[in-house]
C-alpha cells in the first residue's frame, strides 16, 4: 500500500491514535503498563467490541441498529429465564435465536415497508424493552452458566477467552464485509442504492443477512455479559447504543456508509474503552469527565473522520 | 471594453493541474461558446467565475473589479449580487419546494421581512412565461420533467436581472422546441445588451447562437474565434487536434437482408402513466433507436425492460415468454442497462473503478464453491481486461470513478457489463454530456458489440446520434411508437419530422 | 389541485386518528375539554411538543440531534440554578437559559457546517459534553422554581391554560420564522444542499442558525418541564432524544431532510401522548406502552412510504 | 412482599383493588401516570420516585385532591406526602466510618459511586465525604461513577483500579457496585481490602466465601419492607390514624459476625435477602 493510501485509510489513522493515546497513557497515567491493566482492558473492550462489529456491518450498508441496546438485553434475559427451566445450553441457543429473529424483522421492515433504518430500529428497539418489561414482569433474573461463565471470565495463556472471541468474531467480519461475495454488495448497498439495484445487488438477501449478524453478535455480547456478571437486567444494554455507534465512527468508517474497514471499529472500541478507563484514571468529577470525553472524541473526529465535501 | 475578463488563471486539484493560464473576454452584449472535450477544464473555469472555486493564480476581473480580492472571499451569494447568474447540466433545484419558491431559490422577495406567496406566484408567472414554461408556479418542481425543470433554472437564472448568464450544458435535457425557447431568452439579453456565456457539446446549437468561441483543450486556451472565421470541422479540430471523420461506424451489412431471428419480443408493453402499446424487436447484431422529443415515454421504456418499472404486456425471449420484474431477473437473462442517469443509477461514482467493474460480475467471481469469496486475482485480471479494451483513463483500478471525466465513467457505467456477457444492451442517452473524441470511441464500441451478437437499444434526444448510429429508429410521441425508420428513411429530417407529429407546431 | 391534496394527506390522517383518539379519550375521561384537564394535560406534552419542534427544524436541514435531550436538561438546569422570585428573575432565567441553550445548539450547527461531520456523529458525541455541561451546572436534581409560577402553570391563572398558551406561542413563532427567507432557505438547503449552495444560499448560516433555533425549542422544553416539575434533574431529559425523532417521524418529517410540516409534528406529539395517557385509562397494563409506541411507529411510517412511494417493481 | 401484604389487607377488606404502574425509568411518564391516578380517584398512591424534585408539584396535588399519598424507597424532597425510607445521609455515614476505622484512618481508596445527578447517591457520598474529610491520612484516589449495575460497575471500577493497584480499601455505595469490585479483586487475583457493601445477594455470597480468605465487609440495606411500611401507613392514614410525615427507618447493619444470617445461598444472586421486621415495629413505626 502506498503511502498515500495509508493517510487516506481512516482505520489506519484509528489504529494509531490508539497507540498513541496508549502509550500516553502508560507515560502519564500511573497502572496502564502493566499486563493485567491491558488484560483488563481489553476484556472490558471485548462486550463493546462485539456490538460494534455488528453495528459496523450495517453502518457500512447505510444503515444504523438502535436496537442493539435492546437485543443485548434480550439475549441475557432470556437466556437466564430459560436457562433456569431447561438449561443452559437451550438458553443459548433461544437467546442467540431470538437476537437474530430481531435482525430479520429489523431487515424486513428496511426492504418491504421502506422505513429508514433509525425508525426501524428504534421502533423494535422500543418494542423489545415493553415485551422483555411483559417477559419478566419488571425483574429478571440471574443465572450461572458455566459455559458462560468461562467464556467471560476465563483465560488462555494470559488472553481473556471473551478477547479471544471478539478477535474471531472480527476475523469472520472481515471475511463477511471485505473478502465475500455478500460485502461488496454491502458496500455497494452503502455508496448507493439505485446504482447497486440496477446493477443486480440481492438488496434483500444482503439486508436480512447483515442485521441477522448484527442483532446475532448483539445477542452474543449479551450473552458474554450474562456470564461476566451472572446476572441479566432490563437496562443492562443501554450503555452500547451510542457507544458502538460512536466505536465504528471512531474506528473511521463513514457513518455514510461504503466507507472503512472493519478492523478500525476494534481500534474504535479499544480507544473508547481507554479513554473511559483514563477518564475513570483521573480524578475528575463525573460532569467534567462527560464533557472531556464529548470534547475529545469531537476532536478525533475533526482529526480523521471528516467526510469528504461532495461539493 | 470587457464585462468579463479572465487573466492568466491556473488551478489544480490534488497536484494535477487542470487549468493553465487560461486567459479570455466577454464583452457586453456579446455570447461566448466555450468550447472542448470533458476534461478539458470548461467547469472549472465557470466554476471560478460564479464563485464556487478560487483559482491558484490568475485575475479573474468582473466589470472591472478583481473579484478574488478583498475581505470577502468570491461566492456564489456574492457572484449572484454582482450580477452573474448560471444555468447548470446538474439541478439546483430543490424537489421539494414549490417552482416559485425555486424561482426565487436564495433570493426570495420580502414584504417585512415575510415571503409571501402570493407575491411569490405573480412575479414568478412572466418569468416562467418569459422561458416558454406553462406551468402552475405552485407545482412542486420534483414533480416536472427533467426538461421543464431545466426551464425552471434558466428562469431562477433571469430574476436578478443578470448582467451576465452562463449556460454551462444547459441545453443537453431539452427539445428541440425547449432550446428555441432558450435562444429566444440569450437573444433578448444581447440585444439589452447582456453578455452570455455558453457551453455545450451540441455544435448546432453552437452555432446557431454564439458571436465568438473560444477552445479549451488540456486546461488551456487553443483559439478564439469569431464565428464567422470558423466552421463545425475547424472547432474539432482544434478540439480534439485531429480531424474526425469517422465519427459514425459502418452499419451493420446486412440490413436489407432477412434479420436473425430476434432475441427479445416486445409486444404491447405498457408502463402506467408513461407509455402503452409498445412492440419491438431486439435483433442480434443490430442497434434499434427510440426516438423523440424528450420525456415521450423512452427512458420508461427501458427501465420497464430492465425491470425497474412496474409494466405489463408480452415479453418473450428466444422465443419463450419471460418475466422482468427485477433488475436481478433481467439480469440473469442477458440483459444489460446503462442508465441515462449514470451518476446515481449507473455508477457508484465514490467506488474504485475495480469495485464498479466487478460488481455486476462478483457471482462468477465468488462462487459458492470458494464460499463466496471474492478472487481477488480473477477481479484483478478481469479489470484489468476491461480497462485495457474499453481504453478507461484511469490513474489505477483503485481511482474513485467520481474522479474519472464524464466519458470515461460513461464507459465504467457500459463496460461493467460486458463480462456478464449480455446478449440485450440497453442504453439511455449514451454520450450525453461527453466529449466528442469518447462520443466516437463510444459509438465504435456500441457497433463492435453489435457486430459480435449483441442486441443493442438506445434512446438518445441527439437526432445525429440516432441516425448515424442506429439500423433502425422507433419514434415515440406522448408514450407510443408512432413511426418506425429503417435504411434509407433513416435520416434527420424524416426524424424531426415523425417526432413532432401531432404537434401544432411545425417544424422550421 | 390534486397536487394539494396530497400535500396535505399525512396531515389529514394524522387528524383522522387524533379526532378517534380524541373521542375515545372524552368517553373515558368526560373532562378532557375542561379548562383544568386542559392545563394538565398541556403542561404534561409541553416539552415532548417543543422537543419535537426542535428536532423537525434539524431534521428539515437533513440532520439529527442525538444531544436534544442532554441540551433539554442544560436548559432546565440554568433555569432552575438562577431563577429567583419575582417576574424579573424568573425572565433573567428564561433568557439565561435560552441563550445556553442556543449556543449549545449554535455549536452543534457550527461543526456540521464546518467541520464536514455528519450530523448524526457530531451530535452523539455532543450529547456526551452536553451531559458533562448540565452535571456541572446542577450536579444532583434541586433548584428553584418560584411557587407561584409553578402553580400558575400546571393548576391555570386566571383559567388560562399557561402551557397551552405557551406552545401557541411558539408555534407562531416558528409560523413567523418559517415565512421568513430563513425559513425558505432552511427548505431550501434541506432539500437540495448543493443545489441552495449554489444559488447563493449561505448554507453554512443556514444551518448554525437552524440549529441555533432548535437549542431555543428544546430550551423552552426545558424550561417548560422546569416550571411543571418545580425544580431541575440532569438526567430527565434523556428519553426526550429518541421520542423527539419518534415525533417527527411520525409526523412525517423525512430523514432526508426539505420535507414535512410542523403541524404534523405537532400533531404527532398529540397522538402519540394522548395514546399513551389512553392506555393509563383502559387498564392495561403500562408495560405494553413500549409495545404499541413502536407498533404505532412502524405502521404510521410504513403506510405514509408506501402509500407514496413511486411504483417500481 | 407488597403483594403479600395486599393480599392480606383485601382479605381484611382494607384494600378493594390494586394496581401496579411502571414508568420505566421515565420521569415524564411517572408524571402523567400519578396525574391519570388522580383523575381516576384512586384513595392511596404509593410512589418510588423517578426524580427527588420532578414530582413534587404532582404529587402536592394529589394530596390537596384528598388523596394519601406515600412516598416510599427513592424520596421526593416535599414535605406534603408521607415519606417512608431510610437516611441516606446517615447510610454514607456509616460505611465510610467503618471503612476508615478499618483502615486505621489511614490509605488509598476507590469510591465507587452511583450515577451522577441522582439524589441517592449524591446523598450517600454527602455522608460518606463528612467522614472521609475527618481523616486527611485516607486519600481518595479515584471516584468513579456508575449505574447501579454489575457490568458498567466492573468496567469502571477495573479502570480505576488498575489505574491505582496499591489502594488500602473501596468506599462503595451499593451491592452491584461492590461485588464489581470484589469480583475483580478475586479474579485477577489480588488481596482483598475491605469494602463497604449493600445486602445484594450476590455480594453476600462472594463475601461469606471470601471471609476465610481474610476479607471483611460492612453491608446495610434499603430494606425492601419498605413498600409494606408504606402501605400499611396509608392503610392506616385512611383508617384515621396519625401517621407521621418523615417515616425514618433504621438501617440494618450486616457485620462479619451476622453474615450468616442474611446470606442465602439458595438465592438468586439479585435478591436481597433482609430479616423482616416484626408488626410491632412497623405499628410503632407509623404511630399506631
């Protein structure tokens, strides 16, 4: 790659900020060089991180999931609701059902009632808090599943398994979005949407199969989050809303759509997640720690993130 | 004495110089053609003058006073104050607001500082008139056709009364009837002693209006000429710096002959609204016209063909009736679609050239064999091939086609279908807005894939074009056919002539 | 003039359903149309009326406001921090507030004017800073609202139904400024950027002082909510962001931006919290509140897309 | 346990029907749902309230309507209703002494606090900070804020810690909060310092647990009895009796040495588990 082309790939740019937003860190701030710290780290990362992999493969289509908050309860709630009477394993496997279940209706709303994605979105979204608020009768519960449990608190060789699986599940993104047939049509999809149906792009297939993943990794970030706290709640999603939007912005990919790399959206939620653990770091008070964080992640944007004037 | 003046102007983008030193006038009461190849830096010139770029070096001076100077950097809110009005190819229109309120777009008239739209109509209404439109000033312009909006734009052009107006492709939607109407407007301007300046790729109209025309070619000044000093073959040649003479292929040999059999039938399509009771037949080998005025039905036509209009009627191919309801469909079937609207429809302009070419390709590309995954070798080799065959300028396959000239993202928009090996093209307004040296190569390719089996249909308000390109013309008039020209009927006048019929107005 | 009819479809629709909302609502509660029910229910749609006039303004530029619920509370949280008895301090406030909050929003317009980012990430990452703004300003719920202001609003004065009035006020305020050439142009640029750009249309102007008015709406929401709660909370304005696009939307504001009317907002903030306030009457559970939100969401928007959409195949 | 209590009282014939209204967390929402009560003429409205001041002015109408209304749990800052909860003030207070009598007036710690802008937890740090400030050698290192939740609570305190690895001990306002920051000590293996908790069940687990490993903990709780005390004040405020305005419930104290009688194994980690309070308690408590 030339190095022309490098300045003008925004997930490199991200990529770098967050090396030197990390070595800032571990310069300036006491504890961000030691193992454990990174280990932490990226662990944390890690639940954002799935969510944003998801939302990355829609933003790249044009669109946008504001119902990720909801499916990532969803998923947590229902496996423990249904873990508690038939297991953990078929709690599983009903969550992550139920999560792609919400990608598919995201989808058929955005091809065959051509709403735009945030009405969709939302909309479910809303619709997903009153029935899990009906499900559950106002409290959820908690459930210990072992096999979530490791997946969320275990190790191999010093790396958190939930690392280990947000790092495959963003190697089979980049197959999806970059390497596969299925991608391009997403990219196509996202740069512009009469040209890709006069040029014979499956605008359904591409649809349902992109929110189907998104909601999917939506649901498995529940999941991993059930088994890091084992306990599931009705608003345990809402933190990854805006946040994974803002990971896949961050990470350099046009919110536009047809634009980025799929591999800038882990550095977006690592450098989110740094700076939050910096903030947390100082010892501000939480009304300046919000305005830091707003005022930085505008000036990174400013720094990489402009969109080119079409004028 | 000069209204206008542009001294000695250079201006790059990204390193690629696109001007160089271009100098010339516009007197009052005077219209300039300017004149040269997509490329050759027309835009960016007018672009300079009305404010929407600043150029690197050079004077730009309007009535004597250098406008890129001072405090206030040029614009177009300060172009429009000073007396500069334009007309573009792309609308400026907004869809969504009425056509007076368009008319008035930035500059609406106050009463206390409240528009009123009453105010708005009356004094739109002698403006649309003034344009040849007979409109209801209260329409929403999204509403009009492409043509009738262009009209709109011109008008919006006259309401600050400008002391110079520039036409820049202004013509290239219009009739024939539409682009009297726009003569008549630069005519009474000369004769108040207006300037205009003009741009367009038709050498008709060129003619029939410009005092003097200044060539562009590379980003420089060739020549300026007094019209009566030159004719059509000068201005190409000092265009193109050869003369061209072979702008046409040779039709296909075989026109008196019995056709082939005909790969698509067409019989009684009808698209809601637009056209109805249509027949065609698609033959291997030959290139099939629809003609007309503007807006008769064609575009719908096609798009009915390619499966992006709702339709109904009989369609066979090879015999064997087939269904068109999605481009996919069409698609599969050996049809192929390059839209007059290339920019949102035929391109994804902020795509490489690489990821346009494959796109209609990528299920040869990634079978399912290989999970779908895309062969980045075989995409490779595969545009490499098309860029090599169609002669696509581009810097690499990697180049945004947003960056390409007009006709080489026209050939992107034709050539991506090529490896889908269609047996049926279809074509809306293939060379609109191109060059004349691409129009050629464009012409010549369209015969080669003709030649090699390919069944070709183009729409095109350019009557040169369709004569000299087509074996045979469809006319359409107010959504059916009303005439059909083969061989030696086959020429402008009999074209012209079918377009208008039914017409009160006779053709002069 | 077929062509007007159909510019006035969704509105007509919209007053379709209000009027069987409406009818519904009196049969159950026989005192909707009293002056005291009046009030009440006023003072309770108040801020979701103004927060939603504020996100049609942004979105008729073609944006959207991700920090309107953040600026909702800023604005409440300088009202209530400075306002004193007597009509004098409590205006100072008004104006103290309304100025924060229009230069909140100013700001906002500012850096999508200029900084080329798209709306919808400059305002996410502004509803952060906004938050961390109000939190400073009013780092727990408190403040002061004088007491007679707050029964003035929310019980009448003099039977004058205070929130009602207010609300007409600003909507012939926004009347007022849609018929200025602002107004025009902010169609103007929604509809064809470029295009307004072009035509010597100040764009960037355009937009700092459209998003400017929209701080000045979601202020007065702000401090609307201020007067009918009697003090300030930094978090209340969260759910204010997504019902305010809910609004819009279901008044049939496009994304895309240039299209919609502000009656129909105003008449999609009245149906939507007339239905909700409906559900409390009938006895179903709230729970399924959320659920029909969304329903009526989905199925308002689908059938205004669909009724309009070009037929292609 | 309300429900309980209602189902007793009906049989009693005190309570004829009874309704639950969520609002879900919106304040707005809370508000319109106390107006639709009005208008329904309920007798009683018990209230947790979504905001300490945004429901004031309701909630003064609805007593000048005739209606007893009991505020319960989260308070409201008027005084007009009957106010049934605990001191939070004093429940800051509490924690932050013990922990600094453990450390023997002297450390680092972490404070982990819950969201900002919200009274509870603006008032418990008040109570906490009196304390802290009485011991200049106790230093605060880091003071996070965070929802009353175990995911966000871990990531935040995690950050801080890692931030400050060498703390003495962690000022905690409540059970997610503090089994966060417990859990992460455990998991990455670290000593156990003192930290305050709530009776959140999951925390009381990990704590009798971790008790033999040497660590020590203080929890009280914002007893759940808290909504039966407001009923059976309204209940008896109907009936006539005079029921005191501010109904200050004592806070119970969980030590080292009455774990055992709280924790429940057997329990889902989500609940919390409390001793009930006996009938004359609650009698003497609402002035019967």
């Amino acid at each position: 790659m030339s190095v022309a082309a490098l300045r003008d790939n925004r997930a490199v740019w991200a990529f770098g900020v967050l090396g030197v937003t990390w070595l800032a860190a571990i310069a300036f701030a006491n504890g961000f060089g030691t193992v454990s710290s990174v280990r932490y780290l990226v662990q944390t990362a890690s639940f954002l991180g799935i969510v944003a992999i998801g939302q990355t493969l829609v933003v790249m289509m044009s669109g946008i999931d504001l119902s990720v908050s909801a499916v990532v309860a969803l998923s947590a709630v229902v496996c423990a609701q249904v873990a508690s009477g038939s297991g953990g394993a078929a709690g599983i496997l009903v969550a992550l059902a139920a999560s792609v279940v919400v990608g598919l209706v995201n989808a058929a709303g955005l091809v065959w009632l051509r709403l735009p994605p945030m009405v969709m979105t939302l909309a479910t979204g809303t619709v997903i808090a009153g029935a899990l608020l009906i499900y559950t009768d106002g409290s959820p519960r908690s459930a210990r599943i072992p096999l979530l449990d490791t997946l969320a608190n275990g190790s191999v060789a010093g790396i958190p398994y939930a690392t280990v699986l947000w790092l495959a599940i963003a190697a089979a993104g980049v197959w999806l979005l970059h390497l596969s047939r299925l991608g391009r049509y997403a990219f196509a999809l996202g740069t512009s949407e009469p040209a890709s149906r006069a040029s014979g792009v499956p605008v359904p297939v591409t649809t349902l199969v992109m929110y189907a993943a998104c909601a999917l990794l939506a649901g498995v970030a529940g999941l991993v989050l059930l088994g890091f706290t084992g306990t599931s709640s009705l608003t345990m999603g809402s933190p990854y809303q805006l946040l994974s939007i803002a990971s896949v912005v961050l990470g350099g990919t046009s919110i536009l759509g047809g634009r980025g790399h799929l591999l800038g959206t882990v550095a977006g939620a690592l450098l989110l997640t740094l700076l939050t653990a910096l903030l947390a770091a100082w010892n501000l008070s939480e009304g300046l720690r919000q305005v830091t964080l707003g005022l930085l992640i505008i000036v990174l944007l400013l720094a990489y993130a402009r969109e080119r004037r079409t004028a | 004495m000069t209204l206008l003046s542009v001294e000695n102007v250079s201006k790059s983008f990204a390193g690629v110089r696109v001007l160089r030193d271009v100098s010339f006038d516009v007197r009052p009461g005077e219209v300039l053609g300017l004149v040269g190849e997509n490329g050759a830096g027309k835009s960016t010139v007018l672009s300079l003058i009305t404010g929407l770029l600043a150029p690197d070096a050079g004077t730009v001076r309007f009535d004597g006073a250098r406008v890129h100077s001072g405090i206030r950097a040029w614009s177009p809110h300060r172009a429009r104050a000073a007396g500069i009005a334009s007309v573009h190819q792309e609308l400026s229109l907004n869809p969504h607001q009425s056509v007076a309120e368009n008319v008035f777009l930035g500059a609406w008239p106050t009463r206390g500082g409240l528009v009123r739209h009453r105010d708005l109509v009356a004094r739109a209404r002698p403006l649309l008139s003034r344009v040849g439109l007979d409109v209801d000033p209260l329409t929403r312009a999204g509403r009009l056709p492409l043509g009738a909006q262009q009209l709109v734009e011109l008008a919006k052009a006259l309401t600050g009364d400008p002391r110079l107006l520039i036409l820049d492709e202004a013509t290239s939607a219009l009739d024939d009837d539409q682009v009297r109407a726009v003569f008549r407007v630069v005519d009474e301007l000369r004769a108040a002693g207006k300037s205009v300046v003009i741009v367009t790729h038709r050498m008709g109209e060129l003619f029939a209006v410009s005092d003097r025309m200044t060539v562009l070619k590379d980003g420089e000044v060739v020549a300026t000429r007094e019209r009566a000093a030159t004719d059509h073959d000068d201005l190409v040649k000092l265009m193109v710096g050869r003369e061209l003479s072979d702008m046409f292929p040779p039709k296909s040999k075989d026109t008196a002959a019995v056709p082939a059999e005909p790969v698509l039938t067409v019989r009684g399509l009808a698209v809601p609204g637009s056209c109805a009771g249509i027949d065609l037949d698609l033959v291997p080998g030959r290139v099939i016209g629809l003609g007309g005025l503007q807006g008769q039905g064609q575009r719908e036509v096609l798009r009915a063909l390619f499966g992006l209009r709702r339709h109904s009627g009989q369609i066979d191919m090879d015999g064997r009736p087939c269904r068109l309801a999605t481009p996919r469909e069409a698609i599969r079937r050996g049809i192929g679609y390059v839209p007059e609207d290339r920019k949102t429809e035929g391109l994804h302009i902020a795509h490489s050239v690489r990821a346009n070419l494959s796109l209609p390709s990528l299920r040869a590309l990634a079978p399912a064999r290989s999970l779908t995954t895309v062969s980045r070798r075989q995409e490779a080799r595969l545009v490499a091939g098309l860029v090599d065959s169609m002669r696509i300028k581009a810097s690499s396959p990697a180049q945004e086609v947003r960056r390409l000239s007009g006709g080489n993202q026209q050939k992107v928009a034709l050539a991506k279908w090529l490896p889908t090996k269609p047996r049926v093209l279809l074509l809306a307004e293939p060379t609109r807005g191109i060059d004349v040296g691409t129009k050629r190569q464009i012409y010549h390719h369209l015969r080669e894939l003709a030649d090699s089996g390919m069944a070709v249909l183009v729409t095109s308000g350019d009557t040169m074009e369709l004569v000299g390109l087509c074996d045979e013309v469809a006319v359409m008039y107010e959504g059916s056919i009303v005439d059909r020209l083969v061989g030696a009927e086959l020429t402008e006048e009999r074209l012209v002539h079918a377009s208008v019929v039914g017409q009160e107005v006779t053709h002069v | 003039m077929s062509e007007r009819i159909r510019n006035h479809m969704d509105v007509l629709g919209l007053c379709a359903l209000l009027a069987v909302v409406l009818v519904t609502y009196q049969r159950l509660d026989p005192t909707l149309l009293s002056p005291s029910t009046i009030t009440i229910l006023s003072a309770q749609f108040l801020p979701l009326i103004l927060a939603a006039v504020a996100q049609t303004i942004v979105m008729l530029t073609g944006g959207v406001d991700l920090s309107l619920g953040p600026v909702l509370s800023l604005g409440m949280a300088v009202f209530v921090v400075t306002a004193a008895d007597g009509a004098t301090g409590v205006l100072a406030a008004m104006a103290l507030a309304l100025a924060v909050t229009v230069a909140a929003g100013a700001a906002n317009g500012a850096l999508v004017a200029y900084a080329g980012l798209p709306p919808i990430i400059v305002t996410l990452a502004a509803s952060f800073l906004w938050t961390g703004v109000t939190l400073i300003v009013l780092p727990q719920p408190g403040g002061h609202v004088p007491a007679g202001l707050v029964s003035a609003y929310n019980l009448g004065w003099y039977g004058i139904a205070l929130p009602a009035l207010a609300v007409v006020v600003a909507l012939a305020l926004w009347k007022l400024v849609r018929t200025t050439r602002f107004g025009l142009a902010l169609y103007a640029v929604g509809g064809n950027e470029h295009g307004a750009y072009a035509s010597g249309i100040d764009t960037r102007r355009v937009k700092i002082l459209a998003y400017g008015f929209a701080g000045l709406f979601t202020g007065l929401a702000g401090i609307g909510l201020a007067i009918q709660t009697g003090s300030g909370d930094p978090n209340i304005g969260a759910p204010y962001t997504l019902n305010s696009i809910a609004v819009a939307v279901l008044g049939g504001i496009s994304f895309f931006g240039g299209v919609g009317r502000m009656r129909a907002t105003l008449l999609g903030a009245l149906l939507l919290g007339l239905l909700t306030n409906l559900l409390l009457f009938t006895g179903i559970s709230t729970f399924y509140q959320l659920i029909l939100q969304g329903v009526v969401l989905v199925v308002a928007v689908a059938v205004k897309t669909l009724a309009t959409r070009e037929r292609t195949a | 346990m309300l429900e309980d209590d209602v189902a007793k009282l009906k049989t009693e014939g005190k309570v004829a029907s009874y309704e639950t209204f969520n609002a879900n967390g919106d304040t707005s929402q809370q508000i319109a749902q106390i107006r639709a009560m009005m208008q329904q003429k309920y007798d009683v409205i018990l209230v947790d309230a979504g905001s300490s001041t945004a429901l004031n002015p309701v909630l003064e109408q609805a007593v000048a309507a005739g209606i007893v209304v009991v505020n319960f749990d989260s308070l409201v800052t008027t005084a007009k209703v009957v106010r049934v909860g605990t001191d939070q003030v004093a429940w800051g207070r509490m924690m932050a002494q013990w922990l600094a009598d453990k450390l023997g007036g002297k450390g680092e710690i972490i404070a982990m606090n819950g969201p900002a802008g919200v009274s509870v937890s603006e008032d418990r740090w008040k109570g906490a900070d009196e304390v802290f400030k009485k011991y200049p050698d106790i230093k605060i290192v880091a003071n996070v804020h965070s929802e009353y939740n175990l995911a966000p609570a871990a990531q935040a305190f995690a950050s801080a810690y890692s931030a400050h690895p060498t703390i003495d001990g962690v000022f905690s306002q409540g059970g997610a909060l503090s089994a966060a920051a417990l859990q992460t000590l455990v998991k990455q293996n670290k000593t156990l310092v003192p930290i305050t908790g709530e009776n959140y069940n999951g925390f009381l687990k990990m704590w009798a647990e971790k008790k033999a490993a040497g660590f020590s903990s203080i929890a009280t709780a914002q007893p759940n009895y808290l909504a039966v005390i407001a009923l059976e004040a309204a209940v008896a405020k109907v009936g006539g009796v005079a029921v005191p305005q501010d109904i200050t419930v004592p806070l119970p104290e969980i030590t080292d040495a009455n774990l055992d009688q709280f924790v429940k194994a057997d329990q889902p980690d989500d609940s919390y588990p409390i001793q009930p309070l006996p009938q004359n308690e609650i009698d003497k408590l609402i002035g019967k």
